[in-house]
C-alpha cells in the first residue's frame, strides 16, 4: 500500500491523527468558516503566538480579517494578509498561505502561518520579549500611582542610602519635602540607637543572606519629634545578580506606639493604686486594729478598777467598739478579695437555705414570716461555705427585719439555671427600697434606708462584696410598700 | 492562788504590755512575767535559760509583727532548742490575715493564735488549758 495515496483515508478514519499534527505543529493555522468568521480554529501554536500579545485571551472577543478575499475552492493557496482583533481593536496582522475548501456544501479557509516563522519555539520567545514590555508597561503605571498615593510610605534607596524616589506619605511622615530628603541619607534621620540593627539587616541583605528585612525603627521628624515606623526592606538585583537598589517600605506607627505608651502609664499607676491600697489595707487590718485593741483593753481594765459607773468612760467603751468593728469589717473587706481563691468548693444550695431559716426559725415565727422554698436540691454553687451561709442569712434576717407589719408578710426564695450561673431570686412583700432615691447607694458601706433599730448598713455592702469576690453579681428590684427582689447570681458546678 | 509561776511576754508594744500585765493581775493569772520587746532579746535570753535549767517560763505569748526578729523567726528557732520542761506557745496578734492564722496552725508546739485585744477571757482560757493539762 501507498501510505502517501492513501493518506486521506487514514486521516478520514482516524481525526486524531490530524489533531496530533494541528496540536503539534510548530507553524500557525487557521480553519475558518467563510461565511461565518467567527466560527474558526487556531492551532496551540498560533495561539500561543497571539496569546502573549494579550494578557487575558478569550476566543469570543477575537476575531479576524483576511487583506484580499478568496475565491471560491481555489485548487492552489494565495499568500495573503490576515489581521487579528480584539474586542474590534486590531493587535496583529500576519502573512499566510490560504487556501479555500468545500465541505459539506459549507466554504472554509485554511491558513498557514509559515512565512514569518511563526514557530512555537521562536514565537514564544519573540513575543515574549514584546508581551512583556507590554506587561511591564501597564503594571509599571499601576506601580507609579500606586507608588505615588499609597498609604504607606515607599521609598527606592540607594546602596549607600540615599533616597532616590520618595512619594508623599513619606514626605509626610517624616515632614521633609521630597527635594530636601534627596539630599539626606536614611542614617542621617534615624534615631541613632535604632542604626546599628538597621544596618547589620541592610549588611545581610547586601550579602545576599537574606532577601528581605523588616523592624520597628525611629525616626527624626524635621521638627524633632520622634516618628515610629515600621520599616520593610527588599534589595532589587540586575540579570547578573548585581545589588542595584533598595525598595523601602515605611508604615508610620507612632500614633499606635503613643496609645500604647499611655495605656502602659495608666497601667502603672493603676499597679500602683493596688500596691498602696493592698498597704493601707495591711494598715487597717495589722496596725489600726492593734492601737484600738490597746484602747479597748486599757478602757475595759479602767473601767473594772471604777467603784460606780463613769459616764464618759462608758461613752468611751462604747466609741472604742465601735472603732473595733469597723476596723473589722474593714479588714473583712479586704482579705475577703484576697484569700477568696482558696477556699472557693461546690456547695448545694438547699442545705444551706434550710439551715439559715432553721436557725433564723424563732424570729421568722415572732414576725409571722411565711418563707417558702423552690430550690431544686440538684443545684450547686461555686462559692465559699462562710460566704453562702453569710448571704443567705442576710438576706433572710433583712427580709424579717423590713416585713411591713400591716400585711401577711412572705418571702419567697427561688434558685434556677441561667448559662453558667445559678440565678437565686430572694421575693419579699415587705416595706420596699426606693431605689430611685436611693439605689445608687444601696450597697455602699454604712447607709441605711429605714429607721431601724438594728439597721447598720454593712449588710448589703459585704453581700455585694462576697458575691464578687465569688465571680457573681447582684440585682435589686423595689417599690416601697410592694417589696424588694434581690437576684443574686453565682457560679454554676456540678 | 494563781498556777502559773512565770510567763513570758515577747511584744513591742509597750501598751499591750503594760495592758495585759493589768490583766494579769486582776485575775491573777500568774505569778511573774518575763518581757522581750523583740523575738531575737527574747530567744538569747531563753536560750541561756533553758541551757542552764533555770526559771523556764510556763507560758509565752508571742506577738507576730515585731522589729529586729520577727514572731515567725522566733518560733522556728526556738523550737529547735530542747526544753527540759513543756512551755506553752500562744501567738497573740492584731492580724486577723488568713495567711497568718493558717501559718500559725501549722506549728504544733503553738497552743492557739489569739487575736488582739486580749481581755480577761482570753487569759482566763490560757490558764484552764494549761490546768486541764497539768492538774487533772
């Protein structure tokens, strides 16, 4: 068999044998519809070709134009011009030989692009060459404007560290105009403590140990004031590997570094409010207290050496306890946020209400208080034994001590789940709180709201104070005549 | 009859000492007492005293915050002399502190920490303790 008499029919029966020589070839070609121009095939290599002219290229935008027409199923091709376009914009035009063919009762052009030497090979790399001055020339416009008015400063310097180009923000960061900064170094406007580890980074780059720096580094301002930037280092070498210059990047910080500063300063001073007040508070709970141990103790022997009653002295016994128990509760105070830590363990709730109305029992009975209890037994509290037992008994003994005499008084205690805490709600009938009037000082240390004998206004203050020191919080709702509800929230265990 | 013969005082504050030598006479709690203003007068002259067997105190009440040596210190080195006879610690302090209290418990020799002012009830206790030990 002669395979070159035969050659039609195998490629007939077998297209992917055209396919391979049309995807292989290293000349252009084109099939095209005649009638329908837009209907065509490129080959890769004609299409690598005119896709490096191009930085995004999509077949619908393309289109082409043939110089001179061709006739109809010509037997021999013409050499003749095409002209390629995008988006009706032409980028190309390339000599071909065309030649015209029939099929299927269709005209269609085939072109092959061989008289420039459109090879795959040397097309790449002449149009290589040419995309990528395009390339550079667009993204060097983006590069300027984005140079010129970016936010942050840039910057080329030189190898010894002259600036050579600067834009705005830097001009604006460092208050130099761009003229006066040409004429300085980056050494000369550095803070000199920051030099030494700006340049042994600048040294390594030099050396091509690193091919990029970055460090927070001070400046002068042309005023005299400090500028905080963040400085970005990167060196820009030519095809033989040669340092040509520096880009830097300058992010201006000192509005952070200033915030920062302060926020440390007030930190500091707030350290040291705490050190003074923990110092006043060994003062009261160790010194004071021992001085009006002495007074007391002195005053208890006088008064056992008195035949009859002196009335000054019984003032001063009197005065003297009274100092004793604020120093107390003073003391409380404080060591109740220090030691609390400790002795924090997971305590049923139940138990404790049940004990405290036992043991407030004979008084509940004398005011006629009917107290009724909805606390599941399953709930536990984080807290300490002392605290719980402290708050529960103030709570109760104040819900005896402001029942309003003129109704059938009641408190109602609840406990429930909310998120991480168990919410204990303390519902009484009683004379109620004006909390307009007064709930800005409710739980201030030594005021009272009623004329009651036994009135003292700790209570509240070292409940709110335990539920704190605890990690719980405190909530009040009043009307006078109505009643008061104190929700108390502390620390849900299991 | 008091039954104590002698206790010993280590305190700076020549108020309380003073005071509490009152009360000690008022319920006669003792028969003599023997004064240290700081814990390191105290532990030279106890030292030498329990060395040559002399008067050994029965009882003494140690204050806490004190100049030169401290009642912590006294207590770990006074500890270490052996005493031919048991002498009765008290730690008697105006700090209320629970480090304070919790550090004391952890001394065994120490009886019990009481806190200032000390009254006649206080010393009253001491003084039972010490009977109910010794008499009984």
């Amino acid at each position: 068999m002669n395979i070159k008499h035969s050659l039609l029919n195998i490629f007939q029966d077998n297209p992917t044998c055209w396919q391979l020589i049309l995807d292989q070839a290293l000349y252009g070609y084109l099939i095209s519809q005649k009638n329908s121009p837009e209907n065509f095939y490129i080959n890769p290599a004609l299409q690598e070709h005119l896709k490096l002219l191009l930085t995004d290229f999509k077949s619908e935008e393309f289109s082409f134009e043939i110089k001179e027409p061709l006739e109809k199923s010509e037997a021999k091709s013409i050499k003749t011009e095409a002209y390629f376009f995008l988006n009706g914009k032409k980028i190309a035009s390339k000599k071909a030989h065309f030649l015209s063919f029939s099929f299927q009762q269709e005209e269609f052009y085939i072109a092959v692009f061989s008289s420039e030497k459109i090879t795959r090979a040397n097309a790449y790399q002449k149009t290589y060459d040419v995309g990528l001055a395009e390339k550079l020339k667009i993204s060097e416009k983006a590069f300027q404007n984005n140079f010129e008015y970016g936010a942050t400063g840039m910057a080329l310097v030189s190898l010894e560290g002259k600036w050579l180009k600067v834009n705005k923000r830097i001009s604006l960061m460092l208050g130099y105009t761009k003229e006066e900064l040409f004429k300085l170094t980056f050494q000369d406007i550095t803070v000199p403590e920051d030099l030494e580890k700006d340049l042994s980074l600048l040294k390594r780059l030099l050396d091509g140990e690193i091919d990029h720096y970055q460090l927070e580094k001070r400046y002068y301002h042309k005023n005299g004031s400090i500028v905080y930037a963040i400085l970005a280092v990167s060196i820009v070498k030519n095809n033989d590997g040669l340092n040509l210059y520096f880009i830097s990047q300058l992010i201006d910080i000192t509005e952070m570094k200033r915030a920062e500063k302060r926020i440390k300063k007030l930190f500091k001073k707030s350290k040291e409010q705490n050190e003074r007040l923990e110092n006043f508070a060994h003062i009261v709970s160790h010194n004071l207290r021992s001085h009006a141990g002495n007074f007391s103790m002195l005053l208890e022997l006088y008064e056992s050496q008195l035949d009859e009653e002196d009335e000054i002295i019984t003032m001063l016994s009197s005065a003297s306890s009274n100092l004793q128990e604020t120093i107390e509760h003073l003391s409380e105070i404080v060591n109740m946020h220090n030691s609390i830590k400790n002795t924090m363990e997971s305590i049923a709730v139940l138990p404790v209400a049940k004990k405290t109305i036992e043991n407030l029992s004979s008084q509940i009975q004398q005011h006629n208080l009917k107290i009724t209890l909805a606390v599941d037994a399953s709930l536990k509290v984080k807290a300490v034994p002392a605290y719980l037992e402290s708050i529960f008994l103030n709570f109760i003994s104040n819900a005896i001590k402001y029942s309003s005499p003129s109704k059938a008084s009641f408190l109602e205690v609840n406990a429930e789940v909310e998120d991480a805490f168990i919410r204990i709600d303390f519902k009484d009938n009683g004379l109620g709180i004006d909390l307009e009037k007064h709930g800005h000082k409710l739980f201030k240390m030594y005021k009272t709201f009623h004329e009651h004998e036994d009135a003292r206004g700790i209570g509240l203050f070292l409940t709110k104070n335990q539920i704190q020191a605890m990690g719980g919080k405190i909530e009040v709702e009043s009307a006078v005549d109505e009643g008061t509800t104190f929700s108390i929230y502390l620390k849900k265990t299991t | 009859m008091s039954t104590l013969k002698l206790t010993c005082i280590i305190d700076d504050d020549p108020i309380y000492v003073f005071g509490i030598q009152k009360v000690m006479d008022v319920i006669n709690f003792c028969e003599s007492t023997l004064i240290f203003k700081n814990g390191r007068d105290a532990l030279d002259n106890l030292s030498s005293i329990i060395e040559n067997n002399e008067n050994i105190p029965d009882v003494i009440l140690l204050d806490l915050n004190m100049p030169i040596m401290d009642g912590w210190e006294f207590l770990d080195e006074f500890i270490k002399i052996p005493s031919p006879k048991k002498v009765y610690i008290y730690v008697i302090s105006s700090s209320i502190d629970p480090k304070d209290v919790n550090r004391v418990k952890r001394y065994q020799d120490v009886k019990n920490y009481i806190i200032k002012p000390v009254g006649p009830e206080q010393l009253s206790t001491i003084l039972k303790d010490f009977k109910e030990d010794n008499f009984s």
